[in-house]
C-alpha cells in the first residue's frame, strides 16, 4: 500500500479505472460524495478526480478512506483501488 504523507496528514489515492466500468452504481450506494453515474454511457464518475491515461485519480486524506474502501471491495468489475 502506497501512503503519501502531506504535513500531519495521511493520504491516500482513489484509482478508477473507468473504461472497465460496468455501471451497476455499486460505488455510489457506498460513497455518494465520491461517485455518480453518467448519464450519457451509464458508468461510474469519480467525482473531482483528475485524469491520467486511461485512470481516474483522487487523492483523499484518512477520513475519507473507509467508505470508498467498501465501495472498491463491493465493485464486481473490481474497476476501483484504493493506494
């Protein structure tokens, strides 16, 4: 696990892995601050995440870590890691 350390706070990276997205709005039931469903092709959005290749990427702190955690470990497309 790849933890970055930013002052006193810990951080960790919510990665989605879009294109393999099957849209069954799993993430969102989990993590509704951090994920949406597209309206136009039906998969999942990682909300304010930056784009890099063909990944979605957030940085988020401790916090914020278990309710995506959950939502990567119920994701049947396994589309989403949480470094």
């Amino acid at each position: 696990m790849m933890i970055q350390y930013l002052g006193d706070t810990i951080m960790y990276k919510i990665i989605h892995r879009r294109n393999d997205c099957i849209g069954c709005n799993t993430c969102v039931e989990h993590a509704p601050h951090y994920w949406s469903i597209d309206d136009t092709d039906g998969k999942a959005v990682l909300l304010r995440s930056m784009k890099k290749k063909d990944l979605y990427i957030l940085a988020i702190e401790m916090f914020e870590k278990k309710p995506n955690q959950i939502a990567a470990d119920h994701c049947p497309a396994r589309v989403i890691t949480i470094t």
